[in-house]
C-alpha cells in the first residue's frame, strides 16, 4: 500500500495536460492502485493521476459509502451529456476545506479503459456523473475553482498558500 503525495491549489503542476495512456502494463496497475490507496486514505470519492504529479489519463472513482466499489478510468471520453444541468457543491482533494457550487450536465456517458486494457462505457448520473467531469477535468489540466468568480478563487489561492505556509512552518518546528 502506498500513500501518494497529492499536489495542492494553486500548483502549476495541477495545470498540465494529461496524455493517454497507450501500454496497459504493471506499472499502470500499480499506479491505479496505489492511486486508489491514496483516494480511499484521504478520505475522497474521486483522484486524477494529475494530482498526484502523473500525466496521464488515468482516473480512480468510488462513491459507494462503503468504499467497495473502485472504479478506474483510463483515457476516458464523454461521448454525451445531457441537456439537463446540475449545480452541486463540489469539493477537491487538491482544495481542502473548499466546497462550491459548480454547474455541469447532469447526466453522461463515458467511454473508458480499465486497467486491463479493455474498453467499456457507462451511463453515470448523480454523484457519479459529477465526479467522472470533475476527475476529467483535472486530466485536461482545470481545477474546479477555475469555474468560479476570479474574486472567489483569488480569495481561495491566498488561503491555500497561507494554509501550505503555516503547515510547513509547523512541520519544521517538528509539531
Ligand atoms: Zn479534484
């Protein structure tokens, strides 16, 4: 079991696009592992391979209460959303403590990989569909406080910075 680093807002490294994966191999189901690990740890529903520092398009998804429904998605595509949209408060293992409302159909289908290698597709609604366009997005190099006013994310980037400092200056002192 590994716990992976997961970078924090406003990292650049949270900005850079994610390529395909093309070789389904044991380091691929190592990562969707150890990813999983570090979701399930956090505790969190959902963690893109660009947060913690690997880009490419791999994303770990469970939104079960019991943890017992993992989900990997490897190079996934929307290959339709609905017309009907959703606001829900989303939050992000990348931006702790911040949770705001963000607007996005409601409903999807995906096309994906798992980490065999096999292609499937899902219909998603709910949580589930939130959090597939959520993990999506960070793939594309986007964090979700990017959807909201510039007001409201500089006030977000200056506590995440104050938070980071404050948190290292702790660390040193060895608390
Ligand atoms: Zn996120």
């Amino acid at each position: 079991m590994s716990i992976l680093n997961i970078l924090r807002y406003p990292d650049p490294r949270l900005h850079k696009v994610a390529k395909p994966v093309s070789i389904f191999d044991d380091r691929i189901k190592q990562l969707a592992a150890d990813m999983a690990d570090t979701m399930y740890d956090a505790p969190g529903v959902g963690l893109a391979a660009s947060q913690v520092d690997v880009h490419e398009q791999l994303v770990v998804i469970d939104t079960s209460e019991t943890n017992t429904e993992l989900q990997v998605f490897i190079n996934p595509e929307i290959i339709w959303a609905s017309e009907e949209k959703k606001v829900y408060d989303e939050g992000c293992l990348s931006v702790p403590g911040i949770y705001d409302g963000v607007e996005r159909p409601a409903e999807v289908k995906v096309r994906a990989f798992d980490v065999d290698g096999k292609p499937f597709e899902l219909h998603a609604d709910g949580l589930l569909a939130v959090c597939i366009q959520h993990e999506m997005d960070h793939l594309k190099g986007k964090v979700f406080v990017e959807y909201l006013s510039p007001l409201k994310r500089n006030r977000i980037k200056t506590k995440m910075i104050k938070e980071e400092r404050e948190e290292q200056r702790s660390k040193a002192k060895g608390r």
